[in-house]
C-alpha cells in the first residue's frame, strides 16, 4: 500500500528538498559563500577563480552532509585544506567553521527573507502514510531543521526528529553514514528492514543503502534520476504523491 512494499512499518524522511523546498536555499547559501571565499583566495594568490558549481558541486560535495563536513568535502576536492577551527568562529574566520558560520548567516538570512514552503505532494504523503497507522521521523543533516519545520507549519507530523543538533549531541556520523537514520529507527522502535528512508541528496541515499533499509525513495528534484539509483535508491519518483497514485 502507498507505493511502499508491504512489510514497511515506519517512514524516515530526510527535510531539505524532500519536505519542504529549501535545498535551492542551501544550495545558493553555498554558493554565494563559496564564490565569495574561492574570490578572495584567488585575488591573494594570483591564480584563477574558478566557482562553485551549484549543480555538480553542490550534489557532489555538499548536498546532505552536515555543514561542517560539507565546507571540508568540497574544499578537499579543490586540494585546500583549512584548519578546523571552533563553532564560534565568526564569519571572517578562514577555518573550516568559520566558512560554515558565513553559509549559515547567508541561509539564515534568506529564509528570513523568502520564508520556507513544504512541498504539498509530500505533506499529502504523510498525512496519508500516518492515516495508514505508521510512524513518521524526520532525519536530517540541518542544526536548522526544527526552525524550517515550525516556518514550513510541519512540525506536528513527525514523531520523532534526528537532526544535526541532535547528531551533534550523540556523537553520530552525518550523512553519507547511515548513523543517523538507524537512530530515526530506533526512535521510531522499527528495525531498519522495515523502515523507507525519502531523501533527494546523493549523500542520504547513500546512507539508506549502508544502513541496508525495507526500500530506499529517492526524490528527484533536479533531474539526478540515474546518480540517485547509482548511489543506493530502490525508487525515483519525482514527487512523493506520486506513490500515492501509485497504488
Ligand atoms: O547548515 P545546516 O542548516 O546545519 O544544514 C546542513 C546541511 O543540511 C542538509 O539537509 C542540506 O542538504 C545541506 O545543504 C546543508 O548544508
């Protein structure tokens, strides 16, 4: 039922760009900051700027991680290293927290600015997956998830949430590592096997093969069908009310 095979108890659903529509937000803050850094980099060294990619870059390096694990993944792939450096790093602080700090600023400032919308075709799944009597988590990356959900007007249809500031506190590997998902199951009080994991980055389906779950949905939102199913998704739809019609 729900486009879901039939021995699937419990729905782990990953937020930006499955929930609601705020990967396009993330993914503008990265750029904008990068562009910004790689810039000032190039004027002191001499050399040629060359910018962050919003598309492969950002699916590659960045989409899914957690923020710091995103600033190290894509600057290691340019051959810069950056000194870790601490959380209240300010914004000018050439670390690998500080740049996160300048990103976060950046994405602060445009939800502020443009307010967070969920997608209506995965509410409608929820809200049909919970009628069906099975429990729902949020597993995401973002320290921002539980702001996005209360500003998307979702965070009463969730059970449970695995955030980043929740990963943080328990000590748990972010995304393309499973850790943070088997969580959400375990909090959900479901083995893996029978939980679905929704995720629309490269990253967290990655992370719903390792942790060997029921069936792993990947959300195509920008036209990464193929990289999706490579990296570990069972299914691609492009919208989550899609498995809805499939039934
Ligand atoms: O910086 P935050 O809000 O903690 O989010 C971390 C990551 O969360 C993921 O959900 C996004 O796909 C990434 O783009 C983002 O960098």
């Amino acid at each position: 039922m729900l486009g879901l095979p039939a021995h699937i108890r419990a729905c782990l659903f990953d937020l930006d760009g499955v929930l609601t529509q705020t990967a396009k937000v993330h993914a503008a803050a990265w750029k904008e900051m990068f562009d910004g850094y790689l810039r000032e980099r190039a004027t002191r060294e001499g050399t040629e700027f060359v910018p962050f990619d919003p598309v492969h870059d950002y699916d590659e390096y960045v989409d899914g991680r957690p923020r710091e694990d995103g600033v190290r993944t894509f600057l290691a792939a340019r051959e810069i290293r950056l000194p870790e450096g601490s959380p209240d790093d300010p914004p000018e602080a050439e670390t690998v927290n500080g740049l996160g700090t300048r990103k976060n600023d950046l994405v602060l400032r445009r939800i502020r600015e443009e307010g967070v919308e969920a997608y209506e075709g995965s509410v409608r799944f929820v809200h049909a997956v919970r009628a069906a009597g099975m429990r729902c988590a949020v597993v995401s990356s973002s320290a921002n998830c539980r702001d996005v959900l209360v500003a998307a007007g979702i965070e009463d249809l969730f059970d449970e949430r695995i955030d980043g500031v929740v990963a943080h506190e328990r000590r748990l590997r972010g995304k393309p590592a499973p850790d943070t998902f088997l969580e959400g199951a375990r909090a959900l009080a479901t083995e893996p096997a029978e939980a679905a994991v929704f995720e629309d980055a490269l990253a967290g389906v990655e992370a719903g093969r390792a942790g060997r779950f029921g069936v792993v949905v990947g959300v195509d939102r920008v036209g990464q069908a193929e990289q999706l199913r490579a990296h570990g998704a069972d299914v691609v739809v492009q919208d989550l009310a899609e498995l809805l019609e499939s039934r």
